[in-house]
C-alpha cells in the first residue's frame, strides 16, 4: 500500500496556539491509496445496491416504532448499525434467511397459537409491506377493512350502517344481517398458492426496474415459504398445547401451508388471498364488509332463497378452488332488530328503520371486570390511588373511546358516578357528558413539581436568612 504524506512533517509546536504545525493535519497527509480506493468501491456499493444501505437505516427506524420498550428492540439497538450492515450484505448476495421464531399461547379471548418473528427478522419484514402495500392497495376490494391505512374497525362499523340503508332502501324494505366466517383461514393459506399472486403484482410494479423486481419476488419466497415452523421456540410448556384442536396449531400442518399469524406479512397476505374470494359476492350484486376472515353485511329478505340456494354452494366451490373452506358453524342470518356483533359493536335497528351501535358485550365485561379491579385495590389505600391514577385514567379513557362512538351514555354516566363517589373521587374526574376522564388538577404532574420547586425556594430563602443572622 503506498502512502503519500507532505515535506513538513516535523513535529513543530507553535506557542501562539497550542498546535502542532506538522502535516497529519491535512486532508492529504498520510493516507494509503489503497485504502482510500476500497472505501470508495465499498460506498458506492453501499449506495447503489438494490436495497441501499441508507434505506435500511430507515426501515429500520420505522419498524421499531411500538417496540422501543422492549427487550428484543433495546438489544437490537445496543449495535444496530452492524446489524445493518450484516443485512445489508445478506441481501446484497441474495443469502436472507428468517430467523428462528417464537411459538406461544394466548388464552383470552379464545384459546389460540401465535408464532412471532424475533426482532431482527422485524426491519426485513417492515420494508416488505411498505414497500408492496401501495401496489396491492390497487387490487383489493374497497370494502375490506383490516390492517390498511384509514379502515380500521370503526370505519367498517360506519360502513356496515350505511349499506343498511342502502339495501333496506332507507330503512323502508325488511333485511336481515348475515354472517359467513372462514375455517381456520390463516393456517389454510397455500404458501405457494400465495407467492404466485404476487408474482403478477411485483412484476407490473416494478417492470421498469428489473433489479428490483428480482429482488422482490426473491424476497417474497424467502419470507413466505421458509420453514419457520421447523425452527421455532415453544416459549409456554407443551401441555397448553394440548387443548388446541389439532387442525388449529401449524405443528400438525405440512410446512407449505398456513401462515404465521404473528408475522406482519400475514395480514396483507391475508388481505390479498381474499381478493377472489369477495369477487364472488361483487359478482352476485351483495352489500358486505369485508375484515380479516369475516364477511358480515345486510340483505334483503327477498334476496335470501337465491343466497341460500345458488350463491352459498358458488361461494364454497370458490374457496375450495383456493384450499379454503367456510365455517358453517358459525355462518349466521338474523333479524335486523336483533342485532349483530360486529367489531367490537352490536348493530341493531328500530322499528322505523334507524340503525345504530351498541358497545359489544365483551367489551363491556371487560370493562367493568377491570373497574372493579381498581375500585377493589384502591379502595382503603390512598397510596395506590396517587401511584396509579395515570394506569386507571387511560384504562377509562381507552374504553370510553370506544364508547363514545356508539349510543352508551347510561353505562358511561353510571361507571363515571360511580368511581367519583368512590374514594378514587379524591384523583379522578369527568368531563361533561362523560366523555372520557382526566386527573384532579391539584394531583397532575405540573401540580406535583410546581409544590416541590416553591418548597424548595422556600427552603433555600430560609437557609439563606438563618445564615446570615
């Protein structure tokens, strides 16, 4: 390697500022040519790559958002950066392979198997769906709402209302809600089947970049058809695997079919296995809403014998062409004055022809059973009540979001009286109406400092008095 250096390379100090007038001072004192050249190649490999190195920085930083209190993201960003760069290079030479998952149980609601990426598998997965979401956008039906930007549960429920009076012609034709659910439906996903459908979507979005496009649907495979099942981590004892029906675990599934439902490739993945599968209800002409597995909607009693009778055996044939198949138990019709559950709302009408909403009773159970849970701990210790009120003021608050959206004012005024007759009254309460609670301003935080900083004023005055007396 050769090295260039300058001819004043004395070490001569200068009195008049401190430094050392020599050459190492300069841009060009002695580099080695060899060196300076291979970081330049190993820039611009860094910057030209398919996936730049920058551009993975900023995945990054986006797919830690929600998890900077974790364990998994804390160690992760102790070295990030050569983090990074290991990815850098396992996509730049096409060798990615997802880590080894985590496999557990969640027992509330339902009794269900969820197998999660580790953390560092979670940038890769990040770039994936940003990166594609935009492209599959276009081919999704308008009236799925599950996990895209702007749908979530409340917009589907202010959807579902309004195709109730769409199909009942203002409320004047009798409806009834139906309901068809789909068996298992993540578990039966052909991964292949999968890869395949998007194999049409990368290739017209990234047609004129022939790079990238190689690399998506390369990286598509990896992500989706990789055994991950094979490598995971059981963190809950076999045994509470027991109770889970067979076909309900990815154990007991070939390790081509079913995708992790913890993955956040699942859902947009879900989304777009389901694009055929509404096709069938556009094609008869009927009103739904579409969210993850469920179809739910409202239909004309005179439109039922050909639902029952022509579109339903349609319906299964379609799914069956996908490896899919519908949940006949819990496939429901019921009068519009019943009500029907619906994401996290119950739906019903009146006799002249309104619909409204109705806080789920799930909902409601939990949030009374986690009300009594505070009102009981809190009740003859004051000191829980100050150490906890922030904990207690945003679980109200996250329920009565929810409440305000539909008609609850009796259960949010009679829960409201009640914690502020209960000594929780001295920390917490409501806003007008009900809406949703807030803390005592003489217990806030601001109240907190602001006593303790004229505290100590009032300290340091009087120190500063009985010395000099």
């Amino acid at each position: 390697m050769a090295f260039q250096s300058n001819s004043n390379n004395a070490w001569i100090f200068n009195g008049n500022n401190g430094n050392l007038n020599n050459g190492n001072n300069r841009i060009n004192a002695y580099y080695g040519r060899g060196f300076r050249d291979s970081c330049s190649e190993l820039r611009e490999v860094f910057l030209s790559a398919v996936v730049p190195l920058p551009e993975l920085y900023a995945w990054y930083f986006v797919s830690r958002h929600g998890k900077r209190k974790s364990r998994a993201q804390l160690e992760y960003e102790l070295n990030y950066p050569e983090h990074l760069e290991a990815l850098f290079w396992a996509f730049y030479w096409c060798e990615y392979v997802p880590g080894r998952c985590k496999a557990f149980m969640l027992h509330y609601p339902v009794l269900r198997e969820v197998i999660a990426p580790r953390y560092p598998d979670r940038p890769p997965q990040t770039m994936w769906c940003e990166t594609i979401r935009p492209y599959v956008e276009k081919v999704l039906d308008p009236d799925s709402f599950s996990c895209r930007v702007g749908r979530g549960g409340l917009r589907a429920v202010e959807r579902l209302m309004e195709l109730y009076y769409e199909e009942s012609d203002g409320g004047r034709e009798p409806c009834v809600w139906f309901r068809i659910d789909q068996r298992s439906f993540f578990l039966h996903i052909s991964k292949a089947g999968l890869v395949e459908q998007y194999r049409p979507i990368i290739e017209e979005a990234f047609a004129d970049d022939e790079p990238k496009r190689d690399f998506m649907l390369w990286l598509c495979r990896v992500l989706y058809q990789s055994d991950t099942i094979g490598r995971a981590e059981r963190l809950c004892p076999r045994w509470e695997w027991d109770p889970l029906p067979p076909h309900k675990s990815r154990f007991n599934l070939p390790p081509d079919e079913g995708v992790d439902i913890g993955n956040l490739i699942a859902q947009i993945g879900g989304n777009l296995k389901s694009v055929r599968y509404l096709a069938a209800f556009r094609y008869y002409g009927y009103r739904f809403v579409h969210y993850t597995d469920d179809v739910e909607g409202p239909l004309r009693v005179s439109r039922l014998p050909q639902f029952l009778s022509l579109f339903l055996p349609y319906l299964r044939s379609v799914e069956a062409a996908e490896g899919l198949e519908i949940n006949e138990a819990k496939t429901v019709f019921r009068k519009t004055h019943q009500g029907i559950a619906a994401f996290g709302y119950y739906i019903k009408t009146r006799p002249d022809g309104t619909v409204y909403a109705l806080p789920s009773k799930r909902i409601v159970h939990n949030f009374i059973r986690k009300v009594e849970r505070f009102l009981d701990r809190g009740r003859d210790d004051r000191m829980f009540r100050i150490l906890n009120k922030e904990h207690f003021r945003d679980c109200l608050n996250s329920y009565y979001g929810i409440f305000k959206h539909c008609c609850s004012y009796g259960l949010r005024s009679e829960i409201g009286e009640l914690i502020e007759a209960s000594p929780w009254g001295e920390v917490l309460e409501f806003v007008p109406e009900f809406r949703h609670s807030r803390i005592v301003p003489r217990y806030t935080r601001k109240a907190y400092y602001t006593h303790k900083n004229r505290q100590l004023i009032k300290n340091i005055c009087h120190y500063d008095y009985a010395t000099a007396n």
